[in-house]
C-alpha cells in the first residue's frame, strides 16, 4: 500500500485493497482487523440485479450499510424495505437480515463492521479478483468454504431449503 499519510493513520488508495469474488459479488478489502487494531472492518462491496447475501446473523458484530448505487431490497424481522444511493442501514448484531439488488444496475455499498474481523471471512470465502476476469457462479467448493469457515465468525447463514431461491 503506498500512501502519504502521517504515521499511525491508515489511508487505502481508490484503486487498493484485496479484491474477491464470492459468487458474481466482488468485496474490496479497504480496512482489516489488523490495519485497524481490531476496530473495524469495511469493504466496498458491487451486487449485480438479482443478487445479495441470504438471510444471516453476525452474532460479534454490528454492520453498517451506506448505499452509494442501485436498488436494494432489505430484510429483517419479516419485512422488507427499499435503500439507495446515500441512504445508511444499521443492523445491530444479533439481527437476521438479508439485501437484494432489486435495479437493472450494479448495487455498490460500503460496509462496516464492528469490532473488526469480518474481512477475514471474505477472504477465506472469495477467490482472488483478476482484472478483466468475469465472476463465475458460487461454485460448489466456494459455498463449502463459506459455511465452514461461517461457525469460526460468528456467523449464521439460514440457507433456503434446496429448490427455493435465497
């Protein structure tokens, strides 16, 4: 990482960060647990129409969801309500919750967790971006991957039963 800023600052350039894809949604890493001492975690994160995470509980962290493009449909506690651009979601740990891109464009967001950790996941998670290589559908190893390593993060995922879409 290459920056100017003061010593015990962190600055990621726009075009840094360790970027992955988990299904056809690419996660950039901008702050870690370990660049922040254990303070947060926050990744710019692009979902095509159609997509976004099943319905899920961080059981150690608080997630924070600015909406900088797209349409996105959230759910949590049985109801389900519109973000976009600049609109800011909360969800305090403990909460299952779930977003879908319901627009014809890319939805991209920045998202926070606290404390930090939950990069780790993604990257455990993703496969490395390659630049001008196109996603590729969850592979069967990649949704392996995400349920192991999901206990480790306090995570719960509640897939939908086989035939139902998430």
């Amino acid at each position: 990482m290459t920056s100017n800023a003061p010593k015990g600052l962190l600055h990621v350039p726009a075009d840094e960060g360790e970027s992955v894809w988990i299904g056809a949604d690419i996660y950039t890493l901008k702050a870690t647990k370990e660049n922040t001492g254990g303070s947060l975690s926050l990744m710019e994160v692009s979902v095509p129409p159609g997509d976004g995470p099943p319905p899920h509980i961080h059981a150690h962290e608080d997630e924070g969801i600015y909406v900088l493009a797209g349409d996105l449909e959230f759910f949590s506690g049985g109801q389900t309500f519109q973000a976009g651009p600049g609109d800011f979601v909360f969800v305090p740990r403990g909460t299952v919750h779930s977003l879908r891109n319901i627009g014809v464009h890319p939805g991209k967001t920045l998202t926070m967790y606290t404390p930090g950790g939950m990069d780790r996941y993604f990257a455990g998670v993703g496969d490395k971006a390659e630049p001008g290589v196109p996603p590729q559908p969850m592979s069967e190893e990649q949704l392996h991957r995400a349920m192991t390593l999901a206990p480790q993060h306090g995570l719960e995922v509640q897939l939908p039963p086989p035939g139902e879409p998430a």
